[in-house]
C-alpha cells in the first residue's frame, strides 16, 4: 500500500486527482440535477482543436480551451437558427466536428510526437503549474457553487419559485455551465479530453444512488471521486495501465458498485419496518 508513495511522481499524481475530485465530485452533482451530462460531453469535446494548437504554440492549453468554447458556443447558436435544426442536432453537428478538426491537427504526420496525450492525460505527471491550475479550479468551483447554492437550489427544483425570489433559472445554469467550462479546461490536463467528463458524471451518478439530499450527495461523490482516483493510480502503478485511463475505469466501477449497495440499503430498511409498515408502503 505504501511502495507507491515513495515515488515523488506518485506523490504528485495523488495531490491532481484529489484537487480533481474536489472539484469534480461538488461540481458534478449539479451537473447531474441540471442534466448536463450531455453539456459536459460536449463541452470536453468542442475544445480539443484549441487545446491542440496551444500545445503547437507552446501555450498554456487554457488559453487555447477557453476561445474554443466561446467559438463552440457561436457555432452552435447560429446552427440552431437554420430552419428544421434543433439545438441537439446542431450540438451533435458542431462539436463532432471540432472535435474531427482536433483529431486531425493531432494525428497529423506533421505534429510534434506526444501530442496525442492531449486526448487522454498525463495524470501521473503533472508539473508545478499542473497542480497550481488544479488547486485553483478547487477553490473557484467550491466558493463559486457556495456563492451559487440557494439559487441552484430554487431553480433546479422549483423555477416559478426562483423567479418569484428574484433569481433567474437561466442565468443561473449560465454560471453553471461557465464553471463546468473552466473546471473541464483545467482537468484537461491531467485526465486528457477524452475521459474527463468521467469525474463530472460518474462520482456524481454514483452518490445520487445513495442519497437524496444535496449536502450529503455533494460530500460522498467527493470522497467517490478521490478514492477512486486513488484507486486508479494504483491500478496504474502495478498494473502497468494509463493512468487517466485507469482513473477512469475505477470511476466507472464506483458507479457500478453503488447499484448493489443502493439494493442492500433498500433491503436493510425495509427489514426494519414492521408488517404494517411494509404493508402500507
């Protein structure tokens, strides 16, 4: 358990993946209670052209995400003003084909060797700015849903109330998808653009399994999210994997295990009810 610790590499992909999860795991649930899965998705994918041509101009990849997105944005808003085009279909349109037009400058015979770790991370080895990116996404993610939280409260559960209340639904969703948009251009780097959406939903998905209530959801798809991380880095270590891939992977397996462990709850409680409870329910 502790042979992996004593490598500093080690040391540093574990202190990623837990700024990751923190982020990930709190953002995550009201990417869930929003239905913004789909969103997540495509926000990671839309960005990897300018993430790309950061890395041939030697930038920073957040320089290249964020005029990405706001070019995703345009695009999609003009597609769905085409007569017969729902949003859906221009999302689907536009962003496979950002997506397309990054994986060709990626894999193109001409680009430096290495760039296809954009596509999946290089969490085991992050740099000083790596983790001071990271450590920052924590901060802005947890003061800005704590600024948000009566208003994502009011408009995810009740929008008639929330516009009683003065709060706009739509503006509100507007700032949760500009974190969601911030947090993926930093998590980018660690997890790659193909499985980042993963600490976004799955963490999530796996604690919405097991309780109803935001507090307690936010807290357990956090530790989910860490200790999966955790656990995909060993995976890594001793198997030899990828470790976004592997980070991933353990993310998925957390989703799944919550489905027998949300049964075997269901199962203790309603032992201890007693006949006429359990005739009544």
């Amino acid at each position: 358990m502790f042979e992996p610790l004593q490598d500093e590499f080690m040391r540093r992909a574990m202190v990623e993946v837990t700024l990751i999860g923190i982020a990930g795991g709190a953002l995550g649930c009201w990417v869930i209670l929003y239905r913004l899965s789909y969103a997540a998705e495509s926000l990671a994918h839309s960005i990897f052209p300018g993430l790309v041509l950061a890395t041939l101009a030697g930038v920073p990849l957040i320089v290249g995400g964020i005029p990405a997105i706001v070019v995703a944005a345009l695009a999609i808003a003009a597609a769905s003003r085409i007569p017969g085009v729902t949003r859906e279909v221009a999302i689907g349109v536009v962003v496979t084909t950002l997506f397309g037009l990054g994986v060709l400058l990626a894999l193109s015979p001409d680009s430096p060797p290495g760039l296809q770790e954009i596509l999946f991370g290089d969490i085991l080895g992050p740099t000083d700015a790596d983790l001071a990116g990271a450590a920052a996404l924590a901060v802005v993610v947890g003061i800005g849903l704590l600024l948000l939280h009566g208003r994502l409260l009011a408009g995810g559960f009740d929008p008639g109330a929330a516009r009683s209340l003065g709060a706009s639904p739509g503006l509100t969703e507007a700032a949760l998808l500009v974190l969601l948009a911030v947090a993926i251009v930093v998590a980018v780097q660690g997890l790659g653009n193909l499985l980042v959406v993963a600490v976004f939903v799955g963490p999530a998905a796996a604690a919405r399994r097991l309780t109803e209530r935001i507090v307690p959801m936010i807290a357990l798809a956090v530790t989910i999210a860490v200790f999966a991380g955790f656990a995909g880095l060993y995976l890594s270590y001793y198997a030899g994997t990828a470790g976004g891939a592997s980070v991933a992977l353990a993310i998925v397996a957390a989703y799944l295990l919550s489905m027998p462990t949300v049964r075997l709850l269901s199962l203790l409680h309603s032992e201890k009810r007693t006949p006429a409870e359990a005739t009544i329910s």
